[in-house]
C-alpha cells in the first residue's frame, strides 16, 4: 500500500457540509465483526451519523454512508483483517485494512482526520527482511503489521552436486602430488566466496533503490554469519546505521524481525517522551496544553507535538482573524467575528505534515500524563522564547 499517496489524498479532501466520515474498528482479525466492534456501530456510529442536531440534508448524506459501512464491514473485509481505518462521505469510499488493530473509534467533519492511521504508521513502520542461503536471496517488506516478498535474487553459494564432490575428493586422495588436493579445495572455497560475495553485493544494491523510493526504519539480515559483513559494506552510512543481523533462524526470521522492530519502535516513543519530561523539567522548554501549543506553533518555535491519536480536541476557526482556539464557542475571542468548529489534533497533523520538520509523537490514549493536560504537549526549540498572546494557526 502506497500510504503517502493516499494521505496527500485524504488531505485534499473537504466537505463544507461535513460529511466526512473518519472511522476505526478494533476487528480482532477472526473473520467477523467481533461484539464490541458490532455494539460500537451500532450505540455510536449509528447515533452520531443519525443525530438531529444535522442539518437534514448531511443527516441523509451520512445514513447513506452508514448502511454503506455495515455492507462493507458484514460482507466486504479480507479475513485476517485486525484494524480498519474507513473515510467515506459522498463521493468517497477509502477503506483501508490493517493487520494491526485499530481503536473503535468516529469522528465526522469537513476534512478526513489522519491520525489514527500516521499513528499506526509511526508504530509498525517500514523495514526490510533479507534472508541470504546458499543460493539466493529473498527481501520482505515489514509494514503496518504485514510482510510481502519484493524481490527474490539468485546466485551466490552454490551447492555442488554430491557426485562432484565425491569425485573430487577421492582425486585429492589418490594424487601423489604435494598439495594438489589442497588447492583444488582451495579453489572451491574461493569460487564459493567470490559467488557469496557477489550475492551479498547484489541484494545490498537492490535494497538501497528500494529504501531511496520507500525509505525504511531498519533493515534485518538473516543469514550466514559472515553475509553481514559484505552486505553491510555497501550500504549508504543511513542504511547501516538501520541495519541489524539477526542470524539464520530456520524459518523464525519473519517472527525475530517483527518483533526486533517492535522493540525498536516502542524504545525510540520512550526516549521521546523522556527527553520532553526531562526538558519540561528545566522550564520553559515546553509547551503545555491545546492554547499553549497553539500559540508556540504559531510563531515558530515548536520542534515536537505529543498528541493522542484518537482525541481530535474540538475547536473552533475564525471566519474572520483566522485565529484558531481549542474548546467551543459562538464568537472569535480576539476579533469578534463568527467561527466554525474545528479539530485542534486535525490542524496541528495537517500544518506538521506541510511544515517539516515539525514532528509528531503519538503516545496513545493509556497516557495519564498527556490527559492532565488536556491532550497536547509541545517540545520547543527556542529555550525561553516570547508567548504569542493571540492563538493562531494559519
């Protein structure tokens, strides 16, 4: 799945009437809507696309887009599907079907909300298996919880045929000249090297075009010891940093590599949110809370957003001023004009995705600490910069 092709999609999306329907399930991957999942469209996305409180005209819009949603999710998922992240709205149907499960979850408004599926993303990324044995080589993409073979090379350490080989052993033994049957052996060792060498070489060249198109998290080997060495040797400086040997595991690779870049995903979310603990802890080197944030990335100084995926944080946009201020309200606090709602998360992803290199940690909906402040914290980077005293975010 080209993932960035369809965010840029999805990011184009706009429905003034706000009919657009961005929706998860926790589908547990047996095959059918597990209750839960079946409780939630029913008691939540059936009321939420049913309420009075529409106008009637997007009320009938989103029936529609609901009866579609319990057709697909009765009848047209894939089995082995864990999660699924849904937009729909008229004129749009964008399902997309994980092998990792998502969380029950909807919202609906005027653009599609992105986070939950940046955030799975973010916690099953990219990563390249390349399995090397005595001839040839297979690399596998690891992505979003699921593997597919890319590319299958051969050559390399090729096998002689048992007749050869006994052939030439017992002409190593008959033969009265010093050293004869070393150097044929000699021979073919070097002959096996230079095959496993070349192999190596051309499974390292093969994956560097792959990681300039669709760059990877980290790269895993499993092979032959000595393999490591020659494949690492040709790997740009960014690549062996990400790539890792994982030994031949006799079939166990895919499992080894999934869960080697499990814990590399979850050390790395670690250390992201100790550094922003241990900097709040030296003061002002964060911003606390939806206004806070808000007036910090306005004006440029923000390096970090810690946001939970599944809290759009409600808001509001000036008609008028532009400004944008979290919570709900009939008027624009600074200039008096009128405002439409809108989702704080939505805006901070959208403006992080078209002003790099702003970036954006996702911690989940289990943090206590982000809930105590409303949902949104900021990393600086401008030590002690001067407040913005008019939220805004244009």
């Amino acid at each position: 799945m080209d993932t960035k092709a369809l965010l840029r999609k999805l990011g184009t999306l706009r429905k003034p009437e706000g009919t657009i329907v961005t929706l998860s399930l926790d589908l547990e991957g047996i095959g059918a809507v597990p209750p839960e999942a079946r409780l939630f469209l029913k008691k939540e996305v059936d009321s939420n696309l049913s309420s009075e409180a529409r106008p009637v005209q997007a009320r009938s819009a989103l029936r529609k887009i609901y009866r579609r949603i319990m057709t697909f999710v009765e009848q047209g998922l894939s089995p082995g599907t864990k999660g699924l992240y849904l937009v729909a709205g008229p004129g749009v149907w964008e399902p997309v079907e994980l092998k990792i499960p998502l969380q029950n979850f909807i919202t609906v408004g005027k653009e599609a909300y992105l986070a939950p599926l940046l955030a799975a993303e973010a916690r099953h990324p990219r990563a390249y298996l390349v399995e090397i044995n005595s001839n040839e080589a297979v690399i596998r993409e690891l992505y979003l919880g699921a593997a597919q073979v890319l590319q299958t090379i051969g050559g390399g350490l090729l096998k002689e045929p048992q007749e050869r080989l006994r052939t030439s052993r017992s002409k190593a033994h008959l033969s009265t000249g010093p050293g004869s049957g070393g150097s044929a052996r000699d021979r073919e060792q070097q002959r096996k090297e230079e095959s496993g060498r070349s192999l190596s070489h051309h499974v390292a060249d093969a994956l560097k075009a792959l990681h300039a198109a669709h760059p990877a998290e980290a790269v895993y080997l499993a092979g032959p010891q000595d393999a490591f060495g020659e494949f690492a040797s040709r790997l740009t400086p960014d690549l062996k940093k990400r790539a890792m040997a994982i030994g031949a595991r006799a079939g166990d690779a895919l499992r080894h590599a999934f869960r080697e870049l499990k814990a590399r995903t979850d050390d790395l979310l670690e250390r992201q949110i100790q550094e922003f603990h241990e900097r709040r802890a030296q003061g002002l080197q964060a911003a606390l809370g939806p206004r806070d944030v808000l007036d910090r990335l306005f004006s440029g100084q923000v390096e970090r957003v810690f946001l939970d995926e599944y809290d759009p944080i409600p808001g509001i946009l000036c008609t008028g001023c532009g400004a944008r201020e979290p919570g709900l309200r009939p008027k624009c606090p600074f200039c008096s004009e009128d405002v439409v709602a809108t989702s704080i998360s939505q805006d901070i992803v959208t403006h992080g995705r078209t002003h790099p290199p702003l970036a954006l940690t996702f911690v989940g909906h289990q943090s206590g600490w982000l809930r105590d402040l409303d949902g949104l914290a900021a990393l600086l980077s401008t030590k002690g910069a001067r407040r913005r005293t008019t939220p805004a975010l244009r």
